[in-house]
C-alpha cells in the first residue's frame, strides 16, 4: 500500500486526497489551501469538495471575504473509517509493536526504519525493520528465526509491501555503526517497535568496553 496516500486502497481519486488530508489536520482549509496540500488542480478539488459535501461528510464555514473553510465533519457515520484510513501508517506501528511484545526469545531492540518510518512509502518500497539478537542467544535459533519469519509473512499481508528484517547481533552492533548502512538509517530515523532503544543500547554497549 502507500503510506503517503492510504485512500488508494479504495480507489485512486481527489476524494480520498482531500479525506486524508483533512482527517490528519484538525484543522479548517480552503479549496485553495486543499489544492496546495495535495497537489491536486483547483478545479478537481472544488469538485471533490461539492461532492464530499453532499455526503455531509465535510462542514463548510464562511472564512474571510468570499473563501469557504473546510473541515472533517467527525460527527458523521463515516468519520471513524475515514480517520483509519487517514492513519493507517499509526496501525501498522501498533500491530508491529503487538507482534514483537509477544516474542519469545525477546529482541534486544527492535526498528522500523527506511521510507516507512519517514512516511515516504508508496506501493512498491519494502518495510524495513531492524532486530537486536541477544548475545546469549545461538545465532541458529529455531523460535527466534520462526519469529522472524512470521513477522516478514504478516507484515506483508496487512500492507502488500515487501518486509525484510535485517538482523544483527547485540554484541556486533557497536562494529556495525558507520559500516552497515541499515543500522545507521536505524539509528537516524528509526522508530522504536520493541525492546531498548537503539540510542540507549549504544550508550550502555559504549559504556561497557570502557569499564
């Protein structure tokens, strides 16, 4: 799927623009603002707002001299869906965080990084996640591998993105910093999904070969 315009899914149209930018706002726009924020003409958003209109899923309000304001409708039936879809990037976080809680052998961290934790993600990039492996734990693992797997697999059947785990292990880490770039990617941009903070990790990993 793509992150960046989650309304795809349903179809490919102006609407779910301007439904996606209007439920991630909180906020009133004009048709003008609208069309800027999307990237959309004009003319196709002022056509998207009289139809979303007549759903009465947006409310329109007088805004200064002849502008109209608009703004997600959250009392209407539909507003709870539209809102979902808008976030969907936020469920894919809490379902990545529900499935690394429930592992067994537990990381030692766990990250999302790449285009999808910079919101950059369209329908062809890879969910890239990177796992700490414990250094008590054989490399071999059959449960810890299984993990691995599932997590690929179930990634992406909720997204249709291709997921790939990039593994290290806990006492590598330090070494791998500055030479393997998805540990540095992690580390700039990353999203926390499980276990210790990779900043935290570093730290205490550093503060270790010093005693």
């Amino acid at each position: 799927m793509d992150f960046q315009h989650p309304f795809r899914v349903v179809g490919a149209s102006v609407d779910g623009e301007v439904l996606a930018l209007l439920a991630r706002a909180h906020k009133a726009y004009t048709g003008r603002e609208v069309a800027r924020q999307t990237g959309s003409s004009q003319d196709a958003v002022r056509l998207s707002l009289q139809r979303l209109g007549r759903q009465g899923i947006l409310d329109a309000t007088p805004g200064g001299g002849r502008s109209i304001l608009y703004e997600l409708n959250r009392d209407h039936l539909a507003a709870p869906l539209v809102e979902h879809i808008a976030t969907l990037h936020l469920t894919l976080l809490k379902r990545l965080r529900a499935e690394i809680e429930a592992w067994d052998p537990q990381p030692v961290a766990a990250v999302l990084f790449g285009s999808s934790a910079r919101g950059e993600a369209s329908s062809t990039s890879d969910i890239d996640l990177l796992v700490v492996r414990p250094k008590d734990l054989d490399a071999e693992d059959i449960a810890w591998h299984g993990q691995i797997m599932a997590i690929e697999d179930k990634s992406t059947r909720w997204t249709g993105n291709d997921t790939r785990v990039f593994e290290v292990a806990e006492e590598e880490f330090p070494s791998r910093r500055g030479v393997e770039p998805a540990i540095d990617a992690a580390l700039e941009e990353g999203i926390e999904i499980g276990g210790e903070p990779l900043r935290m990790l570093r730290k205490r990993m550093k503060g270790a070969r010093k005693r």
